[in-house]
C-alpha cells in the first residue's frame, strides 16, 4: 500500500445537529466511528461538541473511548435505540468504516464481534460541572485534538482489524448537543 491508501482512510462526521437529548445520560454513547487501520495504525482525531445541560451543578463527563477487533475481517455491531448513519468515508475507508449518532433519548450499544474485541478504554476524559447562565445553547464545550493509538506510548492500533472509536456522556440530568463535530483519520506513517 501507498501512503495515499491511509490519507484516505478517514470517517468525519463534520456539524451533525441530529443528537437526540439524552435524557439523565448514565454513560451514554452518542457518536461511533468504525474504521480499519491499513497504513500506520496511528488516527488524527478531531472533536468539537457544544452542548448544555438542564440543571444547575451537576456533574457531567465527556470520553472518547476505544476498543479494537482480535480477528481481521470481523466487526462491531452498534445498536441501541435508534442510531442514525451520519457523516462520509474516504476512498479507502472500506473494510467496516462507518459513523453512526444517537437519535434517541437513551445511548446506543457497541457488541463485540464473535472473535472478541481488545478491552473498552478511554482515550480521553473530562468532568465539567454545570453553572447557573450555561445551561442553555451549547455554552458548553467538549473538544479533543490530537493523535491516537492503541496504548501509550504511541503503540499503533494493529493494522487490518476494525477499531470502534466512540464518545459518551455521563450526567445525572438532561444533556443537549445541538451541535457535534467527530473526525478520524488515519495517519499516513508513523
């Protein structure tokens, strides 16, 4: 493979507004990238999420998390109550690329395939506690840059197995997200 085979292996899922309301979200996934690494199994991720919550001082976190497929070929199922597909792949993102966001007041569900899958980790997280004059029009912020890998230090995702990338919430009333920007692609070396 070329360089250009991993340049064009990416999901974007560039101002989605259709995130459901997630209703006293207890870990609720509402974005879900799935991509096979083909080059460097190292991912530039880009996250910007508004959002806001319906109550004063609680308690909300956001992740990114990661898991990855032990068998080639096999995939992640995402499920749930209602998910939506949303966003577009590049040329080479085959092999089980796909994006998917919650339309619905409760998270969706990622299922292993029969092969199993390397554990749920986080990639990222923050807490953020809510304040009286932010719990309206996304004046809350969510965002991560930078590349990701499979373990720290710089370990690359194994090439040729699909990788779940998702973000969820966490909070113990309403969360609104009017407006969700989610970007992976692959690197093109490492």
């Amino acid at each position: 493979m070329a360089s250009d085979d991993s340049i064009s292996n990416f999901y974007a899922m560039t101002g989605i507004s259709t995130v459901a309301v997630q209703t006293a979200p207890a870990t609720s996934i509402v974005a879900v990238i799935l991509v096979t690494p083909k080059l460097s199994g190292l991912f530039d991720v880009d996250v910007d999420i508004g959002w806001s919550d319906n109550t004063n001082a609680d308690t909300v976190t956001w992740r990114l998390r990661k898991s990855q497929v032990i068998v080639a070929g096999q995939v992640f199922t995402v499920g749930g109550t209602t998910p939506a597909a949303a966003g577009f792949a590049g040329l080479t993102a085959g092999g089980g690329a796909s994006g998917f966001v919650q339309t619905a007041a409760s998270g969706m569900t990622i299922t292993n395939p029969a092969g199993g899958a390397s554990a749920q980790t986080n990639l990222d997280s923050k807490v953020f506690n809510t304040l009286t004059g932010l719990l309206a029009n996304s004046d809350q912020y969510y965002g991560l840059h930078g590349i990701v890998t499979a373990a720290n230090p710089g370990v690359p995702f194994a090439l040729g197995k699909q990788v779940a990338l998702w973000l969820d919430v966490n909070a113990a009333d309403n969360i609104t997200i009017p407006s969700l920007t989610f970007n992976v692609k692959e690197m093109p070396w490492q």
